[in-house]
C-alpha cells in the first residue's frame, strides 16, 4: 500500500493536466478533490484557473444578531449555494482572502473580543486547519495577497482602530510585524503589488470630511500619505473591483438615516507611481448605476472583475439575504441566488477556489 501511494503522489506535473480533465468529466472540484487528497502534484498545479470563479460567505451575523459558524459557497456552475464545513467557533466581523489556490479567514470578534484566530480552508481537501493566531486582534481589517505573504491592516481591537500591520508568510506559517501606518483604520481595503502596500479607506472622520490613502514601499519599509479623496457615507461597504484598478463603495445612510442603493467607483490607476500629496490630482469619485436593493453595513468582497454586495440590513432595517453582482461586461448589476439565510458582518471573497 505505501509503494502504491509513493507512486501516487510523484505523478510527474506533465501528467497532471489529463487528470484535470478526467476531473472535469468526472464531476469538477468534487472529483478533484479526491485526486488532491492523494497526488502532491495536483494539490501544487495551478488549478485556480481551471475551476470558475466561485464565491466564499463566511461567519457573521444572522437576523437575530447572534454570531454563526456558518460558511457557503456559491458556485455560477449550477447557480447555487452550497454549505461548506463549518468553523470550529462562531465570529463576525472576521477579513477573507484568497492566496494561492485557499481562502484565510482573519480575526473576528466574538462575545465583544477581538480575536487573533486565522483559518485556513483547503476547497480541494474541504476542510479547515487553524493556523498560527496573530500578534493583535482586529475586527475587520484591511487584508492583501502579496504573493507569498498575506498583509493584514489596522482594524479595531475591540475599543479602538488600529495602526498596526502584520503580515503572514504562507509558507513558513509565521507573523511578522511590520512599520505602523500613519493612520489608525477600520473596515478599510488593501491592495499588494511588487512594490508597494496601499491602504485605502477605513479612517474614522468627521461626516463630510476627507479621507487619507497612504502606501508602504516594501523597499524602503516607509509608510507614505498620498492625496485625500471623499470619505464614503456612513455605512457604506468598500471594495477593490475591476482586477484592483479601482475601489468601489455602495450602499450606507443617508444624512436622513434612510438606506442608499447609491454606488460609486473610485480609479486607482493614478496611484500606482505615489509621489505627490497634492490634493489635485487626488481621484474623483464617479457614479455607477444603484443596487436594486438599498442596504447598508454589507459586505462586499471583488468577484468576476466587478464586485458584490452581500447581505447587509435593508431598507427596513431588517437582516437581509439578497445577493448583487456589479457585472463590468454589462455595467450594471445583477441579481445572484440569495442567501440561505439572512447575514450581516460576514467575510465574503471572490475567487477560482
């Protein structure tokens, strides 16, 4: 038996692609999953691009805002949600990405604590491990994939949002803290590339007031304030859409408290070379076509190029399942199937898992 499974696992990588096509005859990721469970070298082909890009809901808060264990998977294939295995304690509030072919579920709150939890799902061997805890906790932090290392962002420990930046390096399974930003943030988003680090949103201003961006140049290990740009109303949900060349926000409250189907798109592409902090050549934001359904405090994760609004409470205030999908190819957006159940606060993210 152990010859068999040595012979198993040391499929050369050539071989691998007609395995992902007996996969795909054979039923897609389920059979995939089963070849994963034994060849190494299937687990490291780059199989993210073969299977469709499927979205992740993960924890939060249900319509009697006690927290859940709960996680689903949408799948365009067959149009539906699916449950997944649940996690081993109920959070909301926790950060999701997606990093080499696995989503990581970061932080959290649960009871009023902060957590320093970190989750790692496998979607080939569907299961969860825990890996090692962060140095702080933080609820709903700003978090990027930097190829090899997952950068994890201010949030708020429970009082107060964070300066503090951590970073995780996926292959060794290890923290390490890195230089403070300038700015303490909360529910901001990141973006990673080869060279810098941006943080955008997530400052806790006055109404009507601007907000900062700022980056961190990996060489350098120096945070830098680029130029403001508006704040987004209260409660709005922040995203990175369009393959990460733009922010968009959506949703929130009015001034008169009622709930907004307003959305707006943010271009970064200005950003890319920082070296100005001159408020005139800050990006504008522009409007894109409104929700069908007004909502505030969803969440909102990049999926397919665009973005979705997941959840969030409705125009009666009231917990809501209904799923939007902002589609880039028709610039407008589309109703995907609901929710199992009603969700606030959950960690939502998009990707070919």
């Amino acid at each position: 038996m152990k010859d068999e499974q040595a012979e198993v696992t040391e499929i050369p990588l050539y071989k691998v692609s007609v395995a992902i096509l007996l996969c795909k005859f054979a039923g897609g990721a389920p059979a995939a999953r089963v070849f994963a469970a034994s060849c190494k070298a299937f687990r490291a082909a780059n199989l993210q691009d073969v299977f469709p890009n499927r979205l992740y809901v993960v924890g939060g808060l249900d319509s009697d805002y006690r927290v859940v264990d709960t996680a689903e998977r949408y799948d365009p294939l067959t149009n539906s949600w699916e449950p997944l295995p649940p996690l081993k304690s109920a959070r909301a509030g926790s950060s999701a990405v997606a990093a080499a072919g696995r989503l990581y579920i970061i932080g959290g709150e649960a009871c009023g604590h902060a957590l320093k939890d970190v989750l790692r799902f496998d979607p080939w061997l569907n299961r969860w491990e825990a890996l090692p805890s962060m140095h702080h906790g933080r609820i709903r932090a700003a978090v990027a994939d930097g190829g090899g290392c997952v950068f994890v962002l201010g949030g708020l420990d429970g009082t107060r949002p964070l300066t503090s930046v951590e970073c995780l390096d996926t292959h060794k399974l290890a923290w390490q803290d890195m230089p403070d930003m300038t700015r303490p943030r909360y529910a901001g988003i990141a973006r990673a590339q080869a060279r810098w680090i941006f943080a955008i949103g997530g400052e806790l201003t006055d109404a009507g007031m601007k907000a900062s961006i700022e980056c961190y140049n990996r060489k350098m290990g120096l945070w830098e304030l680029l130029p403001s740009v508006q704040q987004p109303c209260c409660g709005a949900s922040l995203t990175l859409a369009f393959s990460g060349r733009a922010a968009l926000t959506f949703g929130g409250l009015s001034l008169s408290g009622q709930a907004l189907s307003v959305s707006k798109k943010l271009p970064l592409d200005s950003l890319l070379t920082p070296n100005s902090e001159d408020d005139e050549n800050a990006p504008r934001w522009s409007c894109l076509p409104p929700m069908s359904t007004a909502r505030h405090l969803a969440s909102s994760a990049s999926y397919r190029g665009g973005a979705v609004a997941v959840g969030g409470k409705g125009p009666k205030f009231e917990a809501v399942r209904s799923v939007e999908f902002f589609n880039p190819d028709n610039w407008n957006w589309e109703a995907l199937p609901p929710l199992p159940s009603p969700r606030l606060r959950a960690a939502v993210v998009g990707g070919r898992l």
